[in-house]
C-alpha cells in the first residue's frame, strides 16, 4: 500500500472506534485487551497519536518522551482521540513519505510511521468494538498489508531482545495463506528469532482465512480453532504463537 493509502485509513477508523467506544462506555472491559478498560484503550492511543505527531512535525532524530498530563475524564476522552488522530492524519499529509526522522522499526522515517499508526489503530478499532458487542471486518487488501507489516516488524524487534518478543523454535514453520486476496507468508521459528518470507511454501502448519481474520488470529484477537480458518499440520505451532507471541 501507498504511504497516502495509509494515511487516509486513520480518520474513517478513529470514527468507527470512537462510535464504538460510544456504544460500550469508557468502563466497559475489552475482551482482547485483558484487565483495560475501554478508557484505557482511548488513553493508550491518544497518547500514541500525540507521541508521534510530535516526532514527525519535529523530525525527531532520536526516541522522545510520550507527552505527559492525564487525558479527559468520561465521554470527553473519546473526542480527545478523535482530535488526536486527525492532528496525527494532518502532520502525515504535511509530510514527504521518505523524509528521516527516529523510528523503531525499517525504514526510520515518515513512512514508517504512516503505515504502524495505520495498522495500530484499526486493530484497537476491532478491540473497541468487540467491547461494544461485535467487530467488523478489516478490508482485505488493508489486512494483508497489516499482516506482512506485523511479521515483519515482529521480527526486526525479536533481534533486538526489547520488551516485544516472536515465537522461537527449532525450525517449525508456520505457513500463513490469505484466501481473499494475494498474500502468503513463511514463518520459521529459529532459536533466537522468528524469520519470516513471502511465500508460498509447505509448512508443519498452514493456516488459511481470509486476510483480515488472519490478522487478528496473528495478533491475538481470534483463536485458530474459530470456524474461519483451515488448519493443517501441527495446530499447536498455532497455540504456541498465541501464548508466546508478544507485541
């Protein structure tokens, strides 16, 4: 996907989480985030979205603080997101996809952080609104890229030993296989790190769903034995992820 594709899936996903957060109320639990509250939820990405207007518009060159001071209480946080979030869509569009700035992940400029803040927010998009009652799918081209983004990245942090961590092995392999759109992924649990590459291969396990239940299978939102997926070869490769997987 374009960095400007990007970009314009922000606004459209803050409203749907912000109709979503509506609905449940600030105190309501969200399911996939064990012990938040959907207050918690609004907090956690308000905070995230000023954090990185803040790098972009400065083109910060190394990590900076997360802004302090407490957010709103009650239904006034929801519309403090909002805000957040259209201030984060405007600083991007005000910026050159390639212009350098600090990151943590490949490749340490605009465009990094376009397509994590993209990806970031519809998944706590479907949180909100399976805390609401049901979630609604993420369009499938967009859910391959958070795919292919979520692996990728997920394997650059495992290398650096910080706080986010992949499934590691003995070299099983998990195959991963969008059955809605192009995508398909090789997963290989090294000792020290997953190593993942796009293709089509034979796994110990494959799993295939469409691209948007893949990825919230990937990040922890489904599990495999949900009537979405085929599963073949060694399920519980699949189960170790789910426990093991940190991010």
């Amino acid at each position: 996907m374009e960095y400007s594709e990007h970009v314009e899936t922000i606004e459209p996903n803050v409203t749907l989480l912000a109709d979503a957060a509506q609905r449940a109320g600030v105190d309501a639990p969200v399911p996939t985030c064990p012990g938040w509250v959907v207050g918690d939820l609004l907090t956690h990405l308000g905070r995230v979205h000023r954090w990185v207007t803040d790098i972009v518009r400065s083109r910060a060159t190394e990590m900076t603080e997360r802004p302090a001071g407490d957010p709103p209480d009650g239904p006034d946080r929801i519309r403090w997101v909002v805000d957040g979030a259209g201030a984060l869509a405007d600083a991007l569009r005000a910026t050159e996809p390639d212009t350098p700035m600090w990151a943590f992940g490949e490749p340490p400029s605009a465009r990094f952080w376009a397509r994590r803040q993209a990806h970031e927010l519809a998944m706590h998009r479907v949180d909100a609104e399976l805390a609401a009652g049901a979630a609604t799918p993420i369009e499938s081209a967009f859910a391959a890229d958070g795919i292919d983004e979520f692996l990728m990245l997920l394997q650059l942090v495992s290398r650096r030993g910080d706080r986010h961590r992949g499934i590691t092995g003995s070299g099983e392999t998990i195959h991963v296989h969008c059955t809605d759109v192009d995508g398909e992924w090789l997963v290989r649990l090294e000792p020290d790190v997953p190593v993942v590459t796009r293709e089509h291969a034979k796994g110990d396990v494959a799993v295939r769903g469409s691209a948007s239940d893949l990825l919230l299978l990937l990040s922890g939102r489904l599990t495999r034995d949900a009537p979405n997926f085929e599963v073949f070869g060694d399920a519980t490769l699949l189960d170790r992820w789910r426990s093991e997987v940190r991010f």
